[in-house]
C-alpha cells in the first residue's frame, strides 16, 4: 500500500482546520445567543405565548391634616373581551348589552373587532361583575379596576383638583402630583396558542400592580366645609343686595320715566289751559269790539251782520270756558254778586248756540239766578240746547222752555 502523497494530506488538514473553525464559530454563536441575547429572546417569546392584561393601581389617596380622606379610590370592575375565544359572539354580545345595559348594535361591533383583547365597559360596580362571573360566559373576562371618589363632593375642589375617565390628573394637586398619585399598572399574563386562544393546560401569571403614594395637606375638612359655607351665604346675600339693587334702580328709572312723562303731561296741560285762556281773551276783546259797532251803527243790514258776527264769537266763547272746564280750571266772564232773572239767563244760554232760532221760550217764572252761579248755569243750558237742536229734525222746533203754570 503506497503512502498518501503531500498534496492530499495538506487537503485533509485544511479541510479539518475548516470544520474546527465552523464548529468554534457556531459555538461562539450559540454562546451568544444563550449569554447576551438569551433573556431578551426568552422574554419576546413569552410574550408572543402569552396574552396580558392590565391591571390598575390604587391611585394614592389625598388626605386632610387629620387624616380624613378628600380623594380616596374605591375598586371596581372592568368587562372586556378576548375575540379569539368568544364563541358565540351574538350570545355574548346580547348578554352584555343587557346586563351592561349597553347599545347591541355597538357591543356587538366591539365583540367583533380583531383584537388581542376589547374593553367592554368600565367602572363596573361589584354586584354586576358577580353576576357575569356566574355566567362563565367564554371569552369575557373581568378585571379588577379603580374609580377616583371624592367624598365631600366640590370640596376645596379648586385646590384637589380632579381626574379624567383613565384616572390621570387634570388640575390641581391631582395633575402637580401625578408622577406620585398615579402608581404603576400591573398585569395577568395567559398562555395561549398562536391564534391567541388560551391553552388547556396553559398558567396564569399575575404581576402585581404598585399603587400610589398617599398625599397629606394642610387643608382641614371642617374648617374648609365651614369657610365655604360662609363664603356661599355671604355670595348669596350678595346676589340678593345685588338683585335688591338692580330692582331698586329699575323702580327708580321707572318713577324717573312717569315723572318726565307726567312733567310732559302737566307741561301740555299748562300749555293747553294758557291757549284757552288767550283765546277766550281774544273773544273777548272781538265781542267788546262788535258790541260798540252795535251801539254806532244804524244801517239794518250791517246791524244783521254784526249781530251775527256776535252770535259767533259767543259761541267761540262757550267753547273756550268749556275747555277751561276739561283742563279743571275755572273762569268766570263779567261774575256779579247780585241775583240775575232766570230769563236773562236763559236768553244768554240761547245766543251761544248755533240753531238759536230754532229755541222757542215758554213763560219763566220770575226767579233769579244767583251771580255767582249764572255763568255756569247759562253754560249748562247752552250745552243741552246744543245737544237737542244737533241731534233732532233740522226743521222741528225744539220744545220750549219753560216751567207749567199751577192752576187756579
């Protein structure tokens, strides 16, 4: 048997020099995967195997000086829904709606979203969530939530401030100390298969949550209940001074306005009783005027005009005292002491009318008119003898005047 030639061993110990090095490349490989890459590997394939869902902390509680809790977190109930393991979705949806009291048209849509997992509803109170567990209804899980509740209601809510629907603060010492009230949430991790249903015989872990710190301040409940009482009396009294005021000063610009509107009133009043009284001035300087134009004149005709020109400007008279008598003022032309005869009383109510010629005179008897009361009583029969010829048959003659005779 002839030796292997040197060609061929330095093949053999190059080739055995290569399968050395792949083997120690691949073992340096390994080495790294198991030593640096191992843990971040293992935990994106727990991960992948497991479905999570979280769990929320007890947000830190807010405490007066004594202790006594202004914002505290009460445990409730969340509904949400795995979709990969509902089997009945209508059933599911149709018993969540109604127990939820929740839109079906709306659970049923969540219920058949894709994904991993849907929330359902939060804040559910304890009785519910017992009696959905009871229905063992598959893919419907219930975890433990939080709810923030003040107890004294608004107040010193300026101050506290409150929270939004994901317990997060918006305002006040709620919002300042977020990072400390809020906590970290915690989890409940499944096994599952790749379709994201739950394994038979797969575990459960649960991470638990880290709740928040407790805040203490300086505030003391009752003061503050007490303060606040005070402040809404007096901000109460206030609005009422306030409206007292607004009625006050609304009353005042009412009499404001009657008192302008009955200076209006008093002033065309005044104005109104002024004209009358130049007017009737005026008549009568036309009537003193007229009557020694009768005394001078001798022509029977120009006599028949002047006597009618009388008889107007008596007339005109006649209405300018009547409306002295509207405006409450009384004037008296020519007023004398002495009794006046009934007939001189009458025949001055006749000539200041306008249908004179149409008054026929019965007998009078011989009485007399007291001077004072003659204007008024020769103005009174002048406006009924107006009324009578102006409202009957233009060619009657209105009745006499006149008092029946006893007899004998």
């Amino acid at each position: 048997m002839s030796k292997p030639s040197l060609i061929i061993k330095r093949k053999t110990i190059f080739i055995l020099l290569t399968l050395e090095f792949v083997l120690f490349a691949l073992a340096c490989r390994v080495l790294y995967i198991q030593a640096v890459q191992g843990p971040d590997l293992q935990a994106r394939a727990f991960e992948q195997q497991t479905r999570d869902r979280l769990i929320a902390p007890d947000r830190g509680s807010i405490f007066d000086r004594n202790m006594v809790g202004l914002a505290v977190t009460e445990t409730v109930y969340a509904v949400s829904v795995i979709q990969a393991q509902v089997k009945d979705k209508e059933h599911a949806a149709r018993v969540l709606s109604e127990i939820l009291d929740l839109d079906y048209a709306e659970t049923s849509e969540k219920i058949k979203k894709r994904v991993a997992l849907m929330r359902i509803k939060t804040k559910v109170d304890k009785e519910t969530a017992d009696e959905l567990r009871g229905l063992n209804l598959q893919g419907v899980v219930i975890d433990e939530d939080v709810k923030r509740v003040y107890p004294y209601g608004s107040l010193a809510s300026q101050v506290i401030g409150f929270v939004g629907r994901d317990n997060q603060g918006i305002i006040g010492l709620e919002a300042k100390y977020e990072p400390y009230l809020k906590g970290e949430s915690g989890k409940i991790l499944t096994e599952t298969d790749v379709a994201g249903r739950e394994l038979k015989y797969g575990r459960q872990y649960r991470v638990p949550p880290t709740d928040g710190y407790d805040l203490v301040t300086s505030l003391d409940a009752v003061l503050q209940s007490y303060a606040e009482q005070c402040i809404a009396k007096a901000v109460a009294e206030k609005d009422a001074l306030r409206r007292a005021h607004d009625e006050m000063v609304a009353h005042v610009a009412d009499l404001d306005r009657e008192l302008t509107a009955s200076a209006g009133r008093e002033a065309a009043h005044m104005t109104h009783i002024s004209l009358s009284l130049r007017t009737l001035g005026l008549v009568e300087r036309q009537l003193s005027l007229i009557e020694g134009m009768e005394e001078q004149e001798q022509d029977p005709d120009r006599l028949g005009v002047l006597f009618k020109l009388d008889h107007l400007a008596t007339r005109m008279r006649r209405n300018s005292e009547t409306l002295l008598v509207l405006g409450g003022t009384e004037h008296s032309h020519g007023a004398t002491a002495s009794p006046i005869p009934l007939i001189d009383v009458v025949r001055g109510a006749i000539s200041e009318i306008e249908r004179y010629e149409r008054v026929r005179i019965s007998s009078l008897p011989g009485a007399r008119v007291a001077g004072r009361a003659a204007d008024d009583v020769a103005h009174l029969i002048a406006e009924l003898l107006d009324n009578a010829t102006g409202f009957s048959d233009p060619q009657a003659e209105v009745a006499g005047i006149g008092f029946p005779r006893k007899r004998q």
